[in-house]
C-alpha cells in the first residue's frame, strides 16, 4: 500500500486524537499566574493533575501551568492501557535483586494500577474505566515458554491470575492466525484517557488549583530563604516547592531532568465504525491486545465498542499523520487480514520519554521535584508518582517510593533528540524478530 494512497482515509479524517472528540484540550484563557502560590507545577498532564489534586485537598495553594492548550499532551493521546507491567519482568528482577525486591517493584505496579481504579471511583470520573483483560500474544514457542515462565513466577510470589491459551483459544479471542498462543491477564483495564484528564481537570479545578494554560514557564530561581521565583512568559509567580512533571515533552527549561529522559513518538490510528457483527469477528472479546516483544503492538476497541484502535511503530521517525496512518493501516490488516478495505478517521503522534535504565523515576533535584520517564506506561505511574509527588511536598511518609530510590542517572549523548529512542527502538525490533522466529 502506497503512503499517500488516499482511499484508506474517511472523508472526515483527522490528524488529532481519536480522544478529542470526546474531551478536547481546553484553550485557555491569556491570563497571569497568581503572585504567590504555595506549590507551582510544571505540566498540567495526568502527573500534574493528580499531584494538583492531592496538594489543594491538603489545603495547599497550587498553580498547573503549562505551555499549550490543557490536555494537549501525551495524557491525552496514549492507548489507554491501565496495567502493571514494568519494562523490566519479574523474572529479570528476581534474578537481578532478589525476591524481595522484585515483590516489592511490582507491588508498587499494583499500587499504580489501583491509584487510577481508585481516583476513577473516589472523583467519579466517567471515562470508561472497564476491567477488560488484556491477551499478551506470541508468535513462536519460545515467547509462549517465556511468557508462562514470567507468568508462573507472578502467580507464585505475587498471586497474579493468569491463564495460557492454545493457538485456537487465541482466535477465538482476535481474528488472526499469527500468533501460537498468548496469556489472558484477566484484571487489566483500559480507560479513556481524554475523558479521564478532562475529569481530572474539573476535580482539580474544583478544589481550588489555578489552572493556566498557554503559559510557557521560562526560568526557574531559587529564592535567598526558600522558595523558587518562576519566570513565565504571561509574568511572575513565586513558589515554596516546584514540581516538574513534563515528561516527553521536557525541554531546557530544567538541563538536569533534560540530560536524564529520552523523549520518543507513538503512533496510532483509529478506524471507522464497524458494523457489530464484524466487529464481533475481528475483536470478539473486547480486550485490550499487545504481543509478548519490546516493541509491542496495541490494538483495541474504542471505548464504545465500534472503532478499532491501533498502536505501533514506537520511536520511528515521523513523516507526517496520513502516511504514518497508512503504514499503520497495513500493518494492522497483516495482523488481522479481515480489517481490509476499513478507512481510518484519525491518525496521530504522542510524545513519551524513556529513561536510561528503563525505570519510572520520582527524584528531587535542587530543591526542585520531578516525575517522569515512565516506559510506556503512562496512565497508571504518572497517576501514581503524581499522588507520591505530592507526599513527598506534604511531608507525609506515604511519599516513599522504589521509584524515588533509585538512582535518575544521565543519558550521556545531547538531549531531548528523539534520535536515540529511534535507535534503541530500532535495536528492540531486531531483538524481536529474532524471538519471533
């Protein structure tokens, strides 16, 4: 299929998120930041926003301050997958440190997970939030024996559920005869991520959090005594504690936390509507599906059941929303041959952050807090280390973290290129391939 083949569009296709038909990003109004807050945050993201959120509850004076439109980031343009998966396995972890700390990261993972269940229920956001599933799939006997190793290990030391399933039961589960077999994970959820940073957004607006948008903040200086002045291009707000929680799109606002990330794009589509009797072929179970490989393909159904979403292509160099999204397109009809002829109505880009040692980080530098590099998953840890952010400035031992215990080394090549990811993404797929043989 040629890139610029444009009948794989829909007459009403869009290079903006799916998401934004449902909650687009808020545009802001030009005004100034107060003359004093108690805590200014940089990033009005879902770390921003759930940190915002717990601090104004505190009683604390808080300011969300961002750079663009409110929701126009990464919060708003992921998969909206909520899991528990670090980019490193249990497995590796045992081996690495022992049982006891492997138990320990990746029951902070469950915690994460439930940090979003629980400020779902608690604020009654209604964003889709559904216990789904999710089916990890593998295309050679080798994945399938690592992945029921990795999964046997959860089982034993963490109680994780768990089921392996033949190549038939697979399927039955998605209309493609790549895959060998996979393992059902059968308490992951998927969310709608605009609609979930849109209820965030008026939670926190309720409690009393100034939320600016359009506001690029350009300077931040310490304060003889305590405190940090915040130079912004709308004017002047002066802060007891900063919190910095922009993630992929970190710039040199702060060189320290610049030097540690490594900013990456993802990519994903989304079809027209089905008719539901093909949909019930195609995605019969509603999960949400990604293969057992480190660059890893997503594919969903939208929350209300009638378009398929599609991730893939992590880290790859862009060129421009129709001819990524036709890539996209064919890609997913050589997983599932039957979603030929489908257009899409939407293609577009987020931008993420890796960190060196693939680690989610919570650090404090100078004086100044930061969150971030979260390794694809976003939704549950930017929920998660926003909340441990705000501990961490309350005081509060609920701040203590693995994730803000480990060393936030330094990516020793220039930063915020994504040329890196494109290379590490690059050597993943090789890896790949050869575990898929």
């Amino acid at each position: 299929m040629s890139t610029t083949d444009e009948s794989v569009f829909a007459p009403d296709f869009k290079d903006t998120p799916y998401w934004w038909e449902a909650a687009a990003p808020t545009k802001p109004e030009s005004r100034t930041p107060p003359k004093r807050v108690d805590v200014a945050i940089v990033g009005a993201g879902i770390t921003g926003l759930n940190a915002a959120l717990e601090l104004a509850r505190a009683g604390r004076s808080v300011a969300a301050i961002d750079a663009g439109d409110l929701g126009h980031g990464a919060s708003t343009r992921n998969s909206g997958y909520v899991g528990r998966t670090l980019k490193h396995s249990f497995s590796d972890l045992l081996r690495v440190y022992g049982v006891d700390y492997a138990v320990a990261a990746y029951r902070e993972m469950q915690a994460a997970f439930d940090a979003v269940a629980e400020r779902v229920r608690k604020d009654q956001i209604d964003c889709g939030f559904k216990m789904c599933g999710r089916l990890i799939l593998t295309k050679a006997q080798r994945q399938y024996d690592d992945l029921e190793q990795e999964w046997t290990l959860r089982k034993k030391h963490l109680g994780s559920e768990f089921a392996m399933l033949s190549r038939k039961a697979v399927r039955d589960e998605i209309a493609s005869d790549l895959y060998c077999g996979g393992a059902l994970i059968p308490d992951l959820a998927s969310i709608h991520p605009g609609l979930y940073h849109r209820g965030l957004l008026d939670r926190a607006r309720s409690a009393g959090v100034e939320l600016i948008g359009g506001t690029r903040v350009e300077r931040i200086v310490p304060v003889d005594g305590g405190g940090f002045d915040l130079k912004t291009s709308q004017g002047e707000t002066r802060a007891r504690d900063v919190l910095v929680a922009t993630n992929g799109y970190t710039d040199g606002l702060l060189p320290w936390l610049q030097h540690r990330l490594i900013p990456f794009d993802a990519y994903m589509v989304a079809t027209e509507p089905l008719k539901p009797d093909l949909m019930k072929r195609l995605l019969p179970t509603d999960r949400t599906y990604i293969d057992h490989v480190h660059d890893v393909t997503s594919i969903r159904r939208s929350p209300d059941g009638t378009r398929i979403l599609f991730l893939w292509r992590t880290g790859t160099r862009q060129t421009g929303a129709k001819a990524k999204g036709a890539q996209l397109l064919q890609d997913l009809v050589n997983i599932v041959p039957d979603a030929r002829g489908l257009k899409l109505t939407h293609s577009w880009t987020g931008r993420c952050a890796l960190t060196r040692d693939l680690w989610p980080h919570l650090a404090t530098h100078d004086g100044i807090h930061v969150a971030g590099g979260y390794c694809f998953a976003g939704v549950p840890m930017g929920t998660y280390l926003g909340q441990k952010a705000a501990y961490r400035i309350l005081g509060l031992p609920e701040g203590r973290t693995i994730f803000g215990e480990r060393s936030f080394t330094a990516v020793p090549l220039i930063p915020g290129n994504p040329w890196l990811a494109r290379q590490i993404m690059g050597w993943y797929r090789l890896h790949d391939r050869w575990a898929s043989r």
